[in-house]
C-alpha cells in the first residue's frame, strides 16, 4: 500500500524504504525548536544526558517569546537560562529580544525549516511548518533535550485526514474561517494522533499565509501535523527565504486515509469559535444576538503575519475603534513589525485608537499585556479560548481572524467586514 | 508495577490551561506547579489528593499546550495513575517520557465515579473498582514505549541505547 505525504517523509528521516500507521520510528531531524517556557525545562533534562554538546549547532532553535520582553524575575530568570545555554553550547539560531518573533513566524522567516524537514518543537504549533511540505510536530520538554543532544526523537506513524479542497475563498475569508469550520466539523479530538493532509486544486488558491494558518491549527483538531503539497506558491516563499536545499514529497496515489473530506472554498464563511473550545464555531451570519467586546487582539504565530495587518489596516484606515474596546496590534516578528512600519499600517493603528506592541505571545496564552479581567471578551486572531486561556477564569475568548477582528474593534461587537 | 488510589473525576477536553495555567508557568520548579494543579478545573483537588489517587476523565485528556508542566504537575501532586478514554498525544508522549503512567480505557472510564477506590497493574493493563467489585482492561503499552517506561522514562533510555559513555 502506499504511503501519505507524512508517511514518506518520516520514512526517509528514519531510512526506512517504507512505514505504515502505528510503526515506532526513530527519526533524524533537522531542526529542534524551543521557547523561554519549554526550554529552561529541556535544559535541566539535557543535563542529565550522557553528552556535553548539542548535535548539530546549526539545527537548535531557540526563542524567547512566551514572557519576554521579560514580564518578571521569573520569566527573566527562565530567558537568562536559555540565553547562557545557547551561549554555552554555540547555538547559532537563538534570537535576543531585538531580533527575536514568535517563534512559527520566525522560523519560516529566517529560512530554517523548508520542505522534506523533519521537525520537532517544544510547542504544541510547531505544526506550522506543514505549511511549506515539512513534517513538523510539537512535543515536551524531554523530548526536546533529547534531540538536542542526539537530533532523534520517537514516533508513532500516522495514519491521515484528506482534506480535498476545490474552489476560491470569497472576499473576507481567509484560511483562518477554513481551519475553524474544518475544526468546527471535525471537533477538538477530530484528528487525534493523525496527519491533516490538504490536497486538491483549491490549494493554489491559498496563499502561503492562508496554508501557516491553516497548518497552524492543525493541534487544535488534535492533529500530530498538518502538511500542504509543496507547489509554485511554497517554492517562491522557499527561495525568497532560504537558501537550503529542499525535497518534495508527494502522497502516492494509493495512499491510504482513514476519512477524505471534499471542501470548496468558495462555501466558507467567515467564522467565529466561542468560548470554550476551538471546536465551538458559527459563522458570523450565525449570530443574533450582539455580542459586545472589551478587548480585541491581532497577532500571534496563527494570525501575526504582514498580510494579516494589511487586512486589518485596509479596514481600520481612517476609522476609529469602538468607544471602551482596547485594541492590541502585536506583529509577530521584527521583520513583519518593521514592514507594517514602512507601509503605514502602524500609524494608521494607532490613530484609530489601537496600541502597538513588540512581538510577543504575550496575551495569547494570558502571559503578560492584554490580560482579561473576570467577565471581559477578546476577539482574538490566536488559536485557543479554552477557559482561562487569556486571564480571568471567566473571561471569554473568541477566535477569529484578522478581517473580523478588525470589523468588531470598530463596531464594538463581533461583526464582519460586510456590516461596516 | 502497581497503583491504588481515589479517584479524582473529570469530563472531555480536559486542556492544559487548565491542568497548570500558563500564568505559573515563569517557574518550572515541580514543586510549585503542583501547587496550582487542576486550580482552573477543580479548586479543591490540591487541597484533597492523597499520594497514589488515580485521575479518571473522558475522551482527549490534556489537550492544547506543549507544557511538560502538565503532567509534571499532576505527578508531583502525588497522582498515581490518569486513566482516560483517550490522551491528547503530546500529552500522551510527554507522560511516558517523564514516567506518569497513563492508560486508556473507555470501558474503565464509562463505569468509575468520583471517589471509587481504584487499583491498577502496570504490567498486564487490569483496572479493578474496589468500590463496584467490578474489573475493565486497558490497552498495555507496545514494547517500545514498555522499554522505555522499564527503563525509567526517555532519559535513562537513551542514556543506555544512543549515548552510551
Ligand atoms: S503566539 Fe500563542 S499559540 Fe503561538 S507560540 Fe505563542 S503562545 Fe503559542
């Protein structure tokens, strides 16, 4: 039988002619991924193996984004940690306060992950990266230390989700209202243990931002990775972003996939997930009674991206926020902070009423700025609103992306573009 | 390998924001994150488990976030044992790479209440309520991960198999 496109690229990282669903594989590994919260973890484990150095200096990415700038002693104390490791071991990739981003946004940037990697993170999005045709998946702290000190880690073999997508989005939606009704569909636990593959003509239509969203998210339906086909789109991002030599991999005809889901872009609408869980969604057309916000936040490794403040700013422009609604704008890297910059869109924020932060995850995981008080709603282009996930137990967490987010700063109320 | 405990019982999607929320997460000290485990989800657990209590919950336990945190919370807390109807997989992989046995058994799970007296074998995968009289099996782990956790988590692990002094 033949193998997925997951399936030929855990293959070949564990020389292996062929794997099948359920095989344990160890696996060689091009890139190792942690942050300030998973790596001072990895570093205590990576003390008590039987090594000194990291496997390959080039191959350790290390990125303090979750608390930092530092938001306390503590979170200092953590970053101080990674920043003598990485300064210890030689890591080239590890990225000060300055030049630093959320790190799925980063990585891609700086053209440390192409397609045909194989990719282990200490973060649960790590799945990002399926974005470009890698493998890629999110794992804990041990697991980290131990591919930095062996650049291995273990799998079990996925079986996959086809997800055949056809069609165009229509104005306003984007990849972020496709992944929220795929999980909307498929529910939270919908892709346990299981690639998400995205095939079909449609995938031409997305754009390399519309595939990280999507790929992005793939843990929230409680997908090991979420992968697209590597086609004209990937290879530009590929070039223009790294030098690195890439491999494509393509599913086999015969393929085997426990569910093939057909999709036409052009029947998605933009979509909203409520509070608690991802898998929560209505379309905004969907609701009737006004929901009033306290607080709206654009950014994050699933929606920080340049196109998604082009979105926000070509709504924004020349309008001013809803009266009481705090607007958070928070690019996701230095790059993307610095383009908004040069195109405008950062004036044209904050003479709408927004405030603009460094990149941070910050309130994404109700970390530091943006925190909710017990009773407040966010409109968030982030990836979860489980309880507590941005403050107070009671706060509310709405997911979104960044054309709705921008039309409810305005209105005061979850809204989409069409209502403005 | 044995565990007897009382059972702590929780529903579907029990997340790790939950389990730790990210607001202790500056520290990485066991010992303080335990202190706060299930706080989102259940006030009084910290205050009422018992060294060797076993967490019973549905279907995608620890869901969303990476953190390592999480089970090493509810280990430290002195839980024995998470029996659920099915494990978030890096939930699933981080327990067995620090040593928190868990088990899935729908059919434990579907029959345990809160409060049950629970015993478990490790070894064959047998679940006996005390309390009901009655015994469910839960899937036993493949060899590869069974050497692992024989070994004592992934670190002795690959101390002994890949970076051999
Ligand atoms: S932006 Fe949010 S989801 Fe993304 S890495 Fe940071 S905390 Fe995690």
């Amino acid at each position: 039988m033949g193998m997925t496109m997951t399936q030929k690229i855990l293959a070949a990282h564990a020389g292996c002619d062929s794997v099948k669903a359920g095989d344990l594989i160890m696996a060689d590994l091009d890139m190792v991924l942690g942050n300030d919260i998973t790596a001072p973890v990895a570093i205590d484990v990576f003390k008590k193996l039987n090594t000194e150095s990291v496997f390959d200096k080039d191959k350790v990415a290390l990125v303090p984004d979750h608390f930092a700038p530092n938001k306390d002693i503590k979170a200092a104390e953590q970053c101080k940690k990674m920043r003598l490791f990485a300064h210890d071991k030689d890591v080239t990739n590890y990225f000060e306060v300055g030049e630093m981003g959320v790190e799925h946004a980063l990585l891609p940037e700086k053209g440390l992950v192409v397609a045909g990697d194989a990719v282990i993170g200490a973060d649960s999005h790590t799945c990002t990266y399926g974005a470009l045709g890698a493998f890629s998946t999110g794992v804990g702290s041990t697991d980290m230390a131990v591919a930095m000190a062996t650049g291995k880690a273990w799998f079990k073999v996925p079986s996959a989700l086809k997800f055949n997508l056809s069609g165009a989005f229509r104005k306003g939606v984007s990849g972020k209202d496709l992944i929220l009704h795929i999980i909307g569909m498929i529910g939270v636990d919908g892709a346990l243990y299981k690639s998400m593959e995205f095939t079909g003509e449609g995938i031409a239509n997305l754009t390399i931002d519309d595939r990280f969203t999507i790929a992005n998210m793939a843990i929230e339906a409680g997908g090991k990775n979420g992968i697209f086909p590597v086609d004209a789109v990937t290879e530009e991002y590929l070039k223009a972003h790294s030098d690195r030599p890439y491999k494509v991999y393509t599913a086999d005809a015969d393929a085997d996939y426990d569910e093939v889901y057909e999709i036409n872009l052009a029947d998605i609408k933009p979509t909203v997930a409520f509070p608690h869980l991802p898998e929560n969604t209505k379309t905004v057309d969907e609701i009737t009674e006004p929901i009033t916000i306290d607080q709206v936040v654009i950014g994050s490794c699933t929606n920080g991206r340049f196109s998604d403040f082009k979105k926000a700013a070509d709504i924004m422009r020349g309008k001013k926020v809803a009266k009481g609604v705090r607007v958070l704008i928070i690019p996701a890297t230095q790059k993307i902070y610095l383009d908004c910059m040069e195109a405008g869109y950062l004036r044209e924020f904050v003479e709408a009423g927004a405030t603009v932060s460094a990149p941070t995850c910050g309130p994404c995981l109700g970390g530091h700025m943006g925190i909710l008080a017990a009773g407040e709603r966010c409109v968030s282009t982030t990836n979860r609103n489980f309880v507590g996930r941005m403050g107070h137990v009671d706060s509310e967490v709405y997911l979104a992306s960044p054309e709705v987010a921008a039309a409810s700063a305005l209105l005061g109320r979850i809204a989409s573009v069409d209502e403005l | 390998m044995k565990a007897k405990g009382k059972v702590f019982r929780y529903g579907d999607n029990v997340d790790t924001d939950v389990i730790i929320p990210a607001r202790y997460l500056n520290t990485s000290d066991p010992m303080e994150l335990a202190k706060y485990c299930m706080c989102d989800i259940d006030q009084d657990f910290v205050k009422q488990v018992q060294e060797g209590d076993i967490i019973v919950a549905d279907a995608n336990f620890g869901c969303g976030s990476s953190r390592e945190h999480a089970p090493l919370a509810i280990k430290t807390a002195g839980v024995s044992c998470v029996i659920a109807a099915s494990f978030a997989r890096i939930f699933y992989r981080n327990s067995i790479n620090i040593g928190l046995p868990i088990l899935e058994s729908p059919e434990a799970v579907a029959n345990i209440e809160a409060g049950d007296e629970v015993e478990v074998d490790f070894d064959t995968g047998a679940i006996t309520n005390v309390t009901k009289g009655q015994s469910y099996q839960g899937q036993a782990f493949p060899p590869f991960m069974q050497e692992i956790i024989s070994a004592g988590g992934l670190v002795p692990y690959i101390n002994e198999n890949l970076l051999e002094k």
